[in-house]
C-alpha cells in the first residue's frame, strides 16, 4: 500500500461500556508493528452504496452475505463523489519481515450523507441513512469479519469551525498541539454486527464494540482510494 503524504494524529481507546457481551472490534497485542490512520474526506460517498444496502439487510440478521467479490470488505471502502462527509480509521500491521500473507488490516469507514459542521452528534441506528462498514482480518487469505454498526453515537467538531467566533479551545487544540489546519474530532462509540465473509460455520465473527477518540484528517480521494485498493 502506498503512503499517503498526511499526517494523522490519534488518541484511542477501545473497551467495552456496552451491557452486551461484545469484545472489542480491535484487539491488542504489543509484538506487532501497526500503522494507524484516520482520514477525513469531503464531498465523497461510499462507491458502492447500493451493494452496501443490501449487504447490510443480511448483516443486521445475521444472514451470510452475497458478495459478487472476495474482496469487497476491502474494496467496499472505496469512495467516490457525493454530497457528504466520509471518516476512515485504518489500522495496518504490513507482516512480518520474510514471512509472506502475515499482514492484517482493520478498517472502520463512516459515510455520512451530509456535510458535518460545527460541533454535532450523529445517532446510529439500524435504519440510520449513516453507514458504518467494518472490516477486520487477513487480505492475503480473503478470511475478514465484515458487517455494520447496529446502534451507537459519534459526538464530533470540525475545525476550523464556519462561524467567526470559533471556539479558541479547538484552535489551541488542532492549530497548536497538533500543527494541523482542518481537521475532526470524534469521540465515537458504536456497537456493529460482523459476519465472516466466506461464510465458514466456525467463525468467530459476532457483534463487538469500537469506542475511540480520534483525530480525522482532511485527506484527498484519489490518495485514498489507491491506499485502500
């Protein structure tokens, strides 16, 4: 994968606040070498919107999907243009070196049909026009959990803020500490349902929990659909 010519700085944390028995959507381990990510891109929609819908009806029943491609939990997160706002997390860990298909991925894209200004919260819920697409596991083996957000809340600020009197804690924040001059903060917990996406009958795909406090940067389409490829 190409590196992208951004800088992205993130905070996060994941653990379970749900009442559910979700685990995490991430799990963690301090042997391997990930490279972490998070994106913000405008003006864009999730390419394959329509297939995204239907998927999504047999995700949230716990149904097997019918992918036309193997890998659409990868290229499910490309991006065209549309009228809204797209988040993207992406936690890479690239594999060991001289041992081939050890890389795994975890990507978490968020499309939402509009533009995003100010400060806000988005509410998710099964029937949300927000979609949450999640993938989690081992390109090289085509073997992913993937499904979609079933319930949650995304507590966000744009910087710079469109009015006059922005807030000067956010320009401390994103201008100072973090040297960057557009950007979003998100405090983000969601709930998704995933599936394996071959169907196996021992998977150990299931709901789980993602709960992160993140630094989005602007980022550029094209850059970003080659990254995701």
């Amino acid at each position: 994968m190409a590196k992208l010519g951004i800088v992205c700085f993130c905070l996060t944390l994941w653990q379970e606040s749900f009442a559910d028995s979700a685990t995490s959507c991430i799990s963690f381990d301090n042997y391997r070498q990930y490279v972490t990510d998070a994106w913000w891109v405008s003006d864009a929609a999730l390419r394959e919107h329509k297939q995204h819908q239907g998927i999504k009806s047999q995700v949230l029943v716990n149904k097997k999907p019918k992918l036309s491609d193997d890998l659409f939990p990868i290229t499910g997160h490309a991006l065209t243009k549309g009228d809204g706002d797209v988040l993207i997390f992406q936690r890479l860990f690239k594999g060991w070196a001289g041992i081939s298909d050890t890389a795994y991925l975890t990507r978490i894209t968020i499309a939402v049909p509009y533009h995003l200004k100010g400060k806000g919260s988005i509410q998710i819920k099964k029937n949300s026009d927000v979609t949450v697409f999640v993938t989690d596991g081992m390109p090289s083996f085509r073997e992913f959990c993937m499904g979609y957000a079933l319930k949650g809340t995304i507590e966000y600020v744009v910087y710079p803020s469109e009015k006059p009197s922005s807030d000067p804690s956010d320009d401390v924040f994103f201008s100072r500490l973090l040297h960057i001059d557009r950007g979003i903060k998100a405090q983000i917990s969601l709930t998704a349902s995933l599936v394996d996406s071959m169907g196996s009958l021992e998977s150990k795909c299931g709901s789980c929990v993602f709960n992160a406090d993140l630094v989005f940067n602007h980022g550029n389409m094209d850059l970003i659909n080659n990254e995701i490829k």
